[in-house]
C-alpha cells in the first residue's frame, strides 16, 4: 500500500521553547476532507477547533486509518545550529519514523520545506492552507508543541508559558526583563 504523508511545522518563531515538526500519514486515496471537514491552516483555526480535530486524528490513529509523529528540537540546537537545521533534523526524523521505504509514499511539504531526496516530494506554497494532509500536520504539529507549552510552564511560572506559548508578547517581553532568559530561551532570538 502507498502512502501520502503531510509534513508542517510550528513555533518556528517563538522566543522560548522547541520548534515542532507534524508528519501525518494517511493511504494514498483517503478524503482528508471528507474525515476532517473543518482542517485548515493551524494558524487560521481557534484553539478549541484545533485541539478538536486532533483529537479526531487521534481516533483515525486508534482505527488504524493514519499515522503521525511529531518531533521536536530544543532551543539550544536552534541557537548552536540555527532554526533552519533544526527543523531539517526534526523533519527527516519525522519522515524516516513513518515512512523508512521511501519507495512507498510521495509526502508533500509547507513552504519551503524540503525531505530527505529519497523520497518522491512536492512543496506546496501555503500548503498549510490548500492542502488538507499539510493542514492537518500543522494541526498536530501547533497541538502538541503547545501542550508541551502549557507543561513547561510549571517548570518555569515566572514566564506564563501557559498563556503565550513562547511567543513574544508584551507580558513575555517584562518577565524577560523581570527575571532573565531562562534555559527555554531561544538566545539568537533575543537581540
């Protein structure tokens, strides 16, 4: 059987925490569509939606209808190795978990992204938005990196990683100023 796999990824430009790739997989003539009608772009979605229809994937898991991984790379290898190594690494793990036969799948990737040259692939621009599969891997992807969010909060309070997920907002910015960086901080994002 042959396989399509969508591939995203999230927090590429937060100031704390991990950046997170999203590799769903699905066979080749599943209607994304049709089983998640509501997927979109992540990022276009309110977090009740998303965390909805992820649990949806987590059923189509549970049937054995799709497969996903999400992977993860710290922000110390963004700031030794930059964001765009990082997201490489996360994403040929994220591919090579799912599909080590690259002879049995075609993955299609958001924006730029690339994997790994074995792999038959296409790169959509805003695929995140015109490509189901790509959605929902942005989907998964945004869903678990923000829960990891809300648990390295209780780690590190002073922040409110709860709330703001690493991004730089204004409350983000004055607990920075209040107590320093802390070891989640993406220092190359600071200047």
């Amino acid at each position: 059987m042959k396989f399509v796999l969508g591939v995203d990824e999230a927090g590429r430009g937060p100031l704390a925490g991990p950046v997170s790739v999203g590799v769903v997989a699905v066979p080749e003539g599943f209607d994304v569509l049709k089983e998640f009608p509501e997927v979109k772009d992540s990022k276009k979605l309110s977090e009740k939606k998303r965390e909805k229809i992820f649990e949806m994937l987590n059923a189509r898991v549970a049937l054995g209808d799709a497969r996903y991984t999400v992977e993860f790379e710290s922000a110390e290898t963004i700031d030794n190795e930059g964001i765009a190594v990082a997201v490489r690494r996360a994403l040929w793990r994220g591919v090579n978990k799912l599909a080590p036969d690259s002879a049995l799948v075609h993955v299609q990737l958001d924006g730029a992204l690339k994997a790994p040259p074995e792999y038959s692939q296409e790169t959509i621009i805003n695929g995140d938005e015109l490509i189901p599969i790509i959605s929902l891997a942005s989907i998964a992807a945004k869903v678990t990196r923000d829960r990891l969010m809300v648990e390295l909060a209780k780690k590190y309070p002073p922040y409110g990683f709860e709330k703001h997920k690493g991004y730089g907002t204004v409350a983000h910015y004055d607990m920075l100023e209040k107590y320093g960086p802390c070891v989640l901080h993406r220092r190359s994002f600071l200047h």
